[in-house]
C-alpha cells in the first residue's frame, strides 16, 4: 500500500463540478492499493498517518500530529501511485489490486483512520476527480506498508 500525504492548509475533491470532500488544515492522502496488500498494511498507514508528526509546534518544529491539532483527513483513491514506467512510454498498472479488493481495502484504511478519532472526507473510488490543493509548506511525503 502506497501513500502520498500531503499537510494542507486546506483540500477538496470534486466531481462534474460538485465539491464531495473538503477539509481545512490537516492531510491530504493519496492511497494506491496493491494486489499483495492486506488490512494489516492499512491498518499499518492509518495508524502511522495519524501519528504523524508533521505540524509545527509554536517553536516551528515537526512536533504535532493531526490527532494534536484536531486536523481533517482527505483520503483519494489514487491507483495510479502503483505505476510501472520503467519500459516503454506507457504506464503499466499491474501492481494495482484489482477494483474490488482495492475498494475493500481503501473504505478499510478509512474506518482505521476514522477510529483514530480523526475527521475523515473521502473522493469517490473510481471516478474522475478534480483535487484542489493547497499545500502547506509545501509537505509532501511518501509512505508505503512494505517499509514497516
């Protein structure tokens, strides 16, 4: 499992123009699921994602977490975080789990992330979404399941 967490001061996601997810300050997730992936990686990422310390302190240091600063939680669907480009000049996607288990497996890390006590707005899986950003920082990490 693959996840691109951005800190936000704020993010929204839309679709055919109507806004279905929106957080102020928090994270922005991008989560790509793969065909080895199991509710242990997601458990894993959720809990790891939460704990986070990637807010500044009012000394402006990494000492916050968005549990500590009652921060909101996008999560996005994003299975091309599984992207093979190493040949050719198209993308292949073989390393994304299939719709079904990907889907079990993203509402999964939701609920985990949700019982951490965190405010969670979602994209649609599987849908074209528009993503508005505002990057705070800018923070941008990368985390995978496989690195525990």
């Amino acid at each position: 499992m693959k996840a691109l967490v951005q800190r936000v001061a704020g993010a929204s996601v839309g679709i055919d123009g109507k806004t279905v997810g929106h957080i102020d300050r928090g994270l922005l997730i991008f989560l790509g699921v793969s065909r080895e992936d199991s509710e242990e990686d997601a458990r894993y990422l959720a809990n790891k994602i939460a704990n986070l310390r990637i807010f500044p302190s009012e000394e402006g240091e990494f000492d916050l977490s968005a549990l500590e600063i009652g921060g909101g939680v996008l999560v996005v669907s994003q299975f091309t975080l599984l992207a093979d480009s190493r040949k050719g000049r198209r993308p292949s996607f073989t390393q994304a789990a299939p719709p079904d288990r990907a889907k079990e497996l993203y509402e999964f890390f939701i609920e985990q992330v949700r019982s951490a006590d965190l405010k969670v707005e979602t994209g649609v899986f599987q849908q074209h979404m528009l993503v508005e950003i505002h990057n705070d920082g800018p923070v941008t990490l990368w985390l995978e399941s496989i690195s525990k």
